[in-house]
C-alpha cells in the first residue's frame, strides 16, 4: 500500500486526469490501474477547442495536445458517475477547473466552489478532490491560474462546498518559467487545506505551437521540480505526472521525492493497460 497523506493507494501508478471523463472509461480503466483521477471537471459544459487536439510524436516518446478542457460539466458528471461509482474498487479523485476565461479571483472561486458543491450535494463521493491550476492549452495565462490569491481563495471555497465530508483536498500545478513563481504556489496551496501536490502538466511549445508537449520533453522538468519543492518542504506528499512512461522513470522520481506517480500520455503510447505494465516494470526494480 501507498500512503499519500490521508489517502491510500494500493499500488504507486494511478492515471492522472484527462482521460477520464464519463462511464464507460471510469469503469474500464479501474481495472487497470492503482487509482484514477476524473476531469477535469468545471461548473458548466465546456466544449474546448475546435479542430485538431492531438499530435503524436512516438519517435521522441512525446504527444502534443490542445483540448482545451473539455469536459462534460458537473452536474453530469454527477449523473455519469452515480451508479458507477459503487462499482469502482481502487481509489479515485475528481479534478475540478475554473471554466476558461474567468480571470479575477473572486470570480473563480465562486465557480470552482459552485461545481464543488454540484458534485459533492449530488452524492458523488470521491476519495479525493483535485483543484487544477494548471492548464497550457486553454486561453488562460499560467501565471495568472497559479497566483497564490487565486489559489488561497479558489482552495477555500472548494472546502466551504465539501463541509464535513472530510474528503482531503489535493492542488495540481503546472509550469512556470520563474521557479519562485512555483514555489510560492506551492505554499499557498499547503497553507490553505492542499493536502497534497500533484507535478506537473505540459509544458508549452517553445516555438509557439498551440497547447503543450506531454511524454518526454516534460520528464526533466517534474523531476526537476519535485527536487526542488523537497528541498524547502520534506513532509508535504507529491504525486509526480509529466513524463513517467515506464518502470524506470517511476523509480526516479520516487529517489527523487515523490510518494506516487499518475500516467496519461503513456496509456495513449503504450495502451490501456499501460498503468498496470508500468507498475510491474517497477517492482521488479525495487526488488
């Protein structure tokens, strides 16, 4: 068993959001994996972007993406997930955004605390509850998601929203080019009710192609950035994402401080079994 703070994981590789987004694949890929995370989820339906939002790159282990959130609103998620939910033995979480676009603060936690309470009042009882502040391929800029005045009042209206269901609140980030700028997320989210931080998501094109790369050019930047949140803060749980395709790439950053890892880009290169193959390329590592 994995403890990540109040939650457990039978097993260390879990597929992170963005697959995820209604039953048939909540169902299938529960055995599959670890853990699953849903979303992510905002208030209303959001249709993301038009057009092509996939490119694969095999050859460098990589994919692009530029989705743009999509996602089936929350209400809806509620009723995708009512029955399914009994059926699902591992743990899961639920992803929640704030729609694109909403820029001031105030305005962003209302939402995000208006979906919270959809899911939550509708019966939906996740073993954790991610807020996402990461997003590279929406019109939102980074920076602007990841202010720690944003975080702190976004984190409190999702925990006004869960009330005394004691489910733990979990805060994914995303990249940044200042490390200060991350880091200064980062303790936000610990001092307002994050219980644990999930690292990272795509990082942009550096030749200004829509959304972000996933798969290997993001690799050295979640290691790199859990080295560095481990070296001001020991104790707050990391779940890594960005980059893990295999056993090895699991192992290190585990050595690097991580308690957990989630999968996506890999479950699209290597298939859907491709949590439960990484899993067992890394036990038989570690022993």
């Amino acid at each position: 068993m994995i403890n990540i703070g109040r939650v457990r994981w039978p097993g260390p590789v879990g597929i992170g959001a963005g697959i995820i987004k209604g039953t048939a694949a909540f169902l299938d890929y529960s055995q599959k994996a670890d853990s699953l995370e849903i979303g992510s989820i905002t208030k209303e339906v959001c249709h993301g972007n038009q057009g092509q939002t996939i490119w694969r790159y095999p050859d460098l282990s990589a994919l692009r993406h530029n989705a743009g959130l999509p996602n089936p609103g929350a209400k809806e998620i509620v009723s995708e997930l009512m029955t399914a939910q009994s059926q699902v033995k591992i743990p899961w979480g639920l992803s929640l955004a704030v729609t694109p676009g909403i820029r001031e603060a105030t305005a962003a936690a209302a939402e995000v605390g208006e979906a919270a309470r959809r899911v939550i009042s509708g019966g939906l009882r996740p073993t954790w509850i991610t807020f996402n502040v990461s997003s590279p391929d929406t019109i939102d800029e980074t920076g602007q998601l990841m202010a720690p005045a944003r975080i702190k009042l976004c984190l409190q209206a999702i925990k006004i929203s869960i009330g005394t269901t004691a489910i733990p609140i979990w805060l994914k980030i995303g990249p940044l080019k200042a490390m200060e700028s991350l880091m200064a997320a980062v303790a936000a989210g610990k001092r307002h009710g994050a219980e644990v931080i999930i690292v990272s998501n795509a990082v942009p094109d550096q030749h200004g192609l829509a959304g972000g790369w996933c798969g290997e050019p993001v690799r050295a930047f979640t290691l790199g950035l859990i080295r560095q949140i481990r070296q001001v803060d020991q104790q707050i749980p990391i779940v890594a994402v960005g980059g893990i395709l295999n056993g090895v790439q699991v192992k290190e950053v585990m050595q690097a401080g991580a308690q957990a890892v989630q999968v996506v880009t890999a479950v699209l290169l290597r298939g859907h079994r491709a949590a439960r193959i990484i899993g067992v390329e890394y036990s038989r590592l570690v022993k």
